[in-house]
C-alpha cells in the first residue's frame, strides 16, 4: 500500500519513515537497505547517530534513484553556529553520498544563538543544498522565540521533531505547531515498547485485528502526524507498514487520546 504524504514547504515527505537512532555498523546498513526493498521512502538520521555513512551506503546498494527518497539529518546543538552548521550539514551529505538534504533539523534546543543557526539554514535553503529545514526536541514554551528568529532569517520552519506517543500526548504543541504551519514528526511513536501492555490500546487493537503498536501509529497518523518508528527486523519492518491499511473511529481515537497514564522517555 502507498505511503501517504505529508506537503512541506519545498516537496512532500512519507507520512511514515524508519528511525536509525541507535543503529550501526553492518545491521544498520542491512536494516535500511531491507526497509527499502519493502517500500520505505523516509530515512531519519543526524550527525549524533554516527550511522550516515552505513546509511549511505544502503541507499547506493538499493539503487534507488536519490529523487525517490527522502533523507533527513540533523546538527548537534554544540555545533549549530554558523560555520559548525555549514559544517556539519556537509559532513552529512558527503557520508550520505547526496547532494543535498530533504529536511535537515537542529536536533535540540542549545546555548548557541538561534541567529548563527537560521542564518546557515537560509544560506543552505538558497543554495539548494537542503530543501527543508525545522527543530527537534522544542516545547511549546521555546517556540515563540525560535519563530522570532526564523522570520527574522526568513525561513519558514517545517517540522517539530518531538517524543510523541500515547503515553504522551502533546496535544498543546501540537496544536501550537499547527497554528504556525509547522508539521509535527513523532519520533519513539511507540514508547519503545512501553505501551504494548496498555489495556485499552489492546482493546482497540482487537476490534481492528491488528497489533498494539500498529494502532499507536495509526492514531498519530489520523492526527496528521508522521511517524518514524525504529525497526531494524523485517517482522517489524513489516509491521510498522501494517499502520497503512485501517481506520481508527472516532471512538477509537477518542479511547486512545484520554490514555491516563503519562509517560516521557526523553528527558527535555
């Protein structure tokens, strides 16, 4: 089944892509290059990962013309003044063996000054070398100063990467993101396996005939978010996909958006 897509500034991105934080080495490469032959499109890395260049050489082995994908990276916050950016964005290109970057990302809010990093972003922006550019990790609380700065740098940011599952449920930043046209991507979209016990995920995953975590993907989608859940087996490879093919009802939605329990596994 095809990917639905999510409209960007500067081109669409799949609604669900494969996460590769923590993948490395051989299996990272094998782990890309097997999402690529079941149809995935979206590839998530940044610099942190230190896995580009096995990604890289995925992508190549795949034979995948590079206009069919859609790469994301990010800068390290610690590197994220003008030149590190500039810097950094290259480092990644050059592992990934592309040109440019579809959606690239300042990974976590930092000491740097926001100026130094949209200034490079705008600079990467008119040179093409990025099609996209966007945060992660940012709460509702810094967005009003970091949309400041982007209007001042003239860019329009993209995406909000941010830890989102139904354990939490960012509903305030989400609609925070919406209101200023910046898409949220949810990464960790299944808790990392915290919410496979979860009694009423369970029992909207039977009434579908589908597993517990192919529900929580399935509710953020039916938010209008995209996902990018870790997988480095087919089975779950597979799995993940198996989000694309059935509808949650209002019911559905509604049960799983008043979960009680909150849970954050990424300290802000």
């Amino acid at each position: 089944m095809k990917t639905p897509s999510i409209a960007l500034p500067n081109g669409a991105m799949p609604q669900i892509g494969l996460g590769t934080w923590q993948m490395t080495g051989t299996s990272c490469t094998q782990a890309v290059l097997k999402a690529l032959e079941l149809g995935y499109r979206h590839i998530d890395t940044a610099e942190l990962y230190r896995n580009e260049t096995e990604i890289g050489k995925a992508i190549q082995d795949s034979g995948i013309k590079r206009g069919e994908l859609f790469l994301t990276s990010k800068v390290m916050p610690q590197n994220a003044d003008y030149e590190g950016t500039l810097a950094a964005f290259q480092k990644s290109a050059d592992h990934l063996q592309s040109d440019y970057l579809n959606l690239y990302l300042l990974h976590w809010p930092g000491r740097i000054p926001l100026e130094q990093t949209f200034r490079a972003f705008r600079k990467l922006l008119d040179e093409k070398k990025v099609r996209n550019v966007g945060i992660s990790n940012f709460n509702e609380k810094q967005l009003e100063p970091t949309l400041r700065e982007a209007e001042s740098a003239g860019i329009q940011l993209a995406v909000n990467q941010v830890e989102f599952h139904p354990y939490l449920y960012q509903k305030e930043l989400l609609s925070h993101c919406n209101q200023n046209k910046i898409h949220v991507t949810a990464y960790s979209p299944v808790a990392r396996g915290v919410i496979l016990d979860d009694p009423v995920l369970a029992k909207v995953a039977e009434k579908h005939g589908k597993t517990v975590a192919q529900t929580s993907l399935r509710w953020l989608m039916q938010l209008g978010l995209s996902i990018i859940p870790k997988a480095s087996q087919e089975a779950h490879l597979k799995e993940n996909l198996g989000a694309l093919d059935f509808k949650l009802d209002a019911q559905d939605m509604d049960a799983i958006g008043n979960i009680k329990t909150r849970r954050r596994l990424v300290p802000l």
